[in-house]
C-alpha cells in the first residue's frame, strides 16, 4: 500500500500539487513545525486540503473536467478567430477586386484575364507583366505599320472643318445643300 500512496504523490507532484498524506488516509496533515507557525521545510509534505487546492488532483473527475472546459473554451475562441479570418479574407477580396477594376479603368488597353486577384503581391506583379505584354504588342504593331508604309501616329485634335466639296455631291445632293443653306441651317 505504501508503494500505492508514494506513487500517487508522485503523479501529483509531476502536476505540481504535492501533497502529503497522514497513513494513506488521503487527508492532509500539517507538520508539527507548521503547527507552531513554521514554514514547510524542504523535503515536507505541504499542508493543502484537497478542498481550498485551486486545481484538481491528477487522474481525477474534477481534473478531467476542468480540462475539458479548458479545451472547450480554447476551441472556441479559436472558432472566433477563425470565423474572423474568414470575414478579412472576404474583406481583401472585395477590396483586391475594387482595385482591379480601378487599374482596368485607368488602363483600358490592359486585358483584364492578365490580372491575378488572389492576393495584393499577384495583382502587382500581374498588373506589371500585362503593362510589358501591352507595350510589346503596341510595338510591334508599330513595326508591322512602319513596315507597310502607313504611319502610326494619331493626329493631335480634331480634324480641321472644311465647307462641304459642292464639285463631289450628286444633283439632288447639291439641291438639298443649296437649300439647307437658303433655310439658315
């Protein structure tokens, strides 16, 4: 029975609740030096009832308990935090794709197929390829219109307005001219 006891002091001192019991009875005596107000001396069992112990004894119901409450609680605060993650996940999303189709319309030449929207890195590098895919296709149709001898360059402003070319209308073309110019028009 002794070897029942020491072993069952020994699984309490691994959880840190040291105990000592007075002839296997399981109820803790204070020492004779506690009971004239010493301290425990090393090597003495510590004079904690079982009642005001904060934490249940190893291998017991109120520990076993106590640790499922423990690990309920943890699991749910790790289900706020995940539900949390999933609401900034969601969030990003929707502010990732607000800033796609801000670059979209500030570049309209860019296709937006060539845009990756799963995180702000892949939208920034993919914005940035798309700018290089746009400019080597605009320089090479620049080189294929130099090459068949049409210039490229869009003239600045509108086109200069000239009256209409009488010489060029057909009879009743030139009659309708005639008297839309009569009526003021």
């Amino acid at each position: 029975m002794t070897e029942n006891i020491s072993d069952s002091q020994a699984g309490a001192a691994a959880e840190g609740n040291a105990v000592g019991t007075a002839s296997g009875g399981g109820i803790t005596t204070p020492s004779t030096n506690q009971e004239a107000g010493g301290a425990v001396t090393p090597g003495e069992p510590s004079a904690v009832s079982p009642v005001s112990d904060p934490s249940p004894q190893f291998g017991s119901v109120e520990h076993y308990e106590k640790r499922v409450r423990d690990l309920q609680s943890q699991n749910d605060r790790l289900r706020h935090q995940l539900s949390r993650h999933e609401e900034l996940q969601e969030e990003q999303s929707r502010a990732l794709l607000v800033l796609k189709d801000a670059l979209l319309r500030a570049n309209p030449l860019v296709p937006a197929e060539l845009l990756d929207t799963s995180s702000l890195d892949n939208l920034r590098a993919s914005f940035q390829s798309a700018e290089q895919v746009v400019g080597r296709v605009r320089e090479r149709l620049e080189e294929e219109q130099r090459s068949a001898g049409h210039p490229w360059r869009i003239p600045a402003g509108a086109p200069v307005r000239a009256g209409v070319d009488v010489q060029s209308l057909s009879p009743g073309e030139k009659i309708r001219h005639g008297l839309a110019q009569k009526m003021g028009r």
